[in-house]
C-alpha cells in the first residue's frame, strides 16, 4: 500500500541532545512538508521541499534542519537549540501539480526528559 | 497575512444532532480549501473545495465554499459517535498550506 511512514511514534529528548525522526514516503510526490502541532493551534510549516537535495524553511525553522537526498525520504532533525521542541510533529507529501491535495504520516510526539 | 480562522473552537453535540463547522479564508493565491478530519494523530482528507457554491457530499458529511464571502461550511447530519475528532480547514495556494486551529467535536451517545 502507498503511503508516507513516520517513525518513530514516540521519542524523547533529552537537554542539550539532538534528535532526528523519519519520514518515508511510496507515493513517488515530489513535494513534502514537516508541521509542528501543539495543542489549541493549527499546524505550523517548519520546512517543505519541493525537488531532491532543494529545501525552504517555513514559518518555524529555528532550531531545526532537515535534509533531502532521496525522493522518498525527508527526515527532520530537532536540534539542542529547539528549546520548546516538545510538540507533535507531522510529515506530509503531496502530488505533482499544485491542486494536488496533502497525504499525512501518522505523526511523531516528541517530549522532553 | 494569509490566515485561516475556524469557529467554534470546540463542539460537544448529541448523538443524531446536525452540526456546522466554520471556517473563513484570507489566502492570497488562493486555489483551493481543504477538509481533514483528525481522529487519532493523522490527519485523513474529507473534502477539497475549488469553485464556489458547488456542494460536496460523502455520506453524511458535506461541504461548501463561498469564495466570494471566502467561507466554507462543513455539515455533518445524525452524527455519530465515530464523528467525533478534530475538524481541520485548510487553505491552499498551490505549495503552501495554510491551517486553522481546528474545531473539536465531540458527539454523546
């Protein structure tokens, strides 16, 4: 089945530790996207990519860095200088052409130690 | 600012109630206005709206987009239980998405 895979579902951080969750995605899109969700509030862009090895920070990339060298793959690292990174985070791709709608990952929640 | 605003926040109804979500847009380059629905952490896609005052049904659940007002309604008849979840709107422009907070439902047997 095709489908974007999150992993893992739980993680946590400790101080001063950098962490890195997954996102993989079969449905060969182009475009992928992480969000941030916290409670009460909508979901905020951190970075999207729209083609391999190019990448642009959205509206909260302070304290994070993401990579992508693989169509199918778009991991985000959660750095020791993200002082609040305890959220939910949300990976997202979507199809070619931009009417094209978002498919979701079932989600990564970070916390801290 | 483009920002998308839902309302109410939160919604507690009875099982077999009608109810209706709100959402206004202010989206520059607007293409497109998206319904998820967020039962246990992932987000799965209800309704995508791109022309005006043409209703989208499935089932119980329906949806239209007013883009003159720029304003969209989700209706959701005889909810169920299974209903409940956090309704999420979303405003498109192409590469960007822009989502509101979201209006909880919650359905009582």
């Amino acid at each position: 089945d095709g489908g974007i895979t999150q992993s893992p579902k739980y993680l946590f951080r400790k101080e001063g530790q950098n962490v890195t969750l997954s996102c993989e995605q079969n449905l060969n899109h182009d475009a992928m996207y992480w969000y941030r969700q916290d409670p009460g509030q909508g979901l905020r862009l951190i970075y999207y990519s729209q083609i391999v090895n190019d990448f642009q920070k959205g509206d909260i990339a302070e304290g994070y860095s993401v990579s992508r060298e693989k169509k199918e793959s778009f991991p985000l690292t959660v750095t020791s200088a993200q002082k609040n990174p305890t959220a939910f985070y949300l990976c997202a791709s979507r199809g070619r052409g931009p009417g094209e709608k978002l498919f979701f990952g079932s989600g990564t929640q970070l916390s801290v130690l | 600012e483009d920002k998308v605003v839902q309302s109410p926040l939160s919604l507690v109804v009875h099982e077999g109630d009608t109810v209706t979500l709100n959402c206004s847009y202010e989206v520059t380059n607007f293409r497109s206005l998206l319904w998820y629905k967020q039962e246990k952490k992932a987000p799965t896609f209800l309704f995508m709206l791109t022309s005006s005052g043409i209703e989208k049904k499935s089932g119980r659940l329906s949806s239209i987009l007013d883009k003159k007002e720029l304003f969209s309604i989700l209706n959701i008849t005889a909810t169920q239980t299974g209903d409940s979840a956090i309704y999420l709107c979303v405003g498109n422009t192409g590469n960007q998405f822009y989502f509101g907070t979201g209006t909880s439902l919650t359905v009582i047997p």
